[in-house]
C-alpha cells in the first residue's frame, strides 16, 4: 500500500490525556517523522505537531484515535506526495 506525507495538528485541553496520547504516538513510531510540542501556558493547552509518512488508514486512524481522547482534539492536512 501506498504511502503519504501528513501533518497532524494536536491541540491538548486535558493533561490527564497526555499518556495515553504519547502511547498512541509510540504505537505508531515507525511512521514518524518528527514531532513538536509547544506548552502554551497562558491558556493552559499544549500544541504539538506530528509530520508523518503511512499509508493513509494509518494516518486517519491514528487521528481519529488522538481526536477521540477526552479533550484532545486532532486536525489532519495531507501533503500530494504519494511514495511506496
């Protein structure tokens, strides 16, 4: 199956869902290709990024999984580059 490049945009409401989202993200290693978290203490969220190369189930199901954690919400853009 074909592969894709994607950004995940995480906005992270709740703390007490960070653990489970960094064990979602270490499930799916293999596909990522960097992450970048940013504390935004004055509102009290966390902003991080996730670029990726999967196949696109991965990516979606990987989305929706983070999408679906109490107050996390999870916006996907895919990139036009199709790889093997």
């Amino acid at each position: 199956m074909s592969s894709r490049v994607a950004l995940i945009a995480i906005i992270v409401e709740n703390p007490e869902s960070v653990a489970k989202l960094n064990e979602l993200l270490h499930e799916n290693a293999q596909y990522l290709i960097g992450r970048m978290g940013i504390p935004y203490h004055q509102r009290g969220i966390n902003i991080i990024s996730i670029a990726i190369d999967a196949p696109e189930d991965v990516i979606s199901g990987l989305a929706g999984a983070i999408g679906s954690l109490d107050g996390v919400s999870a916006k996907t853009a895919y990139s036009n580059v199709k790889g093997d």
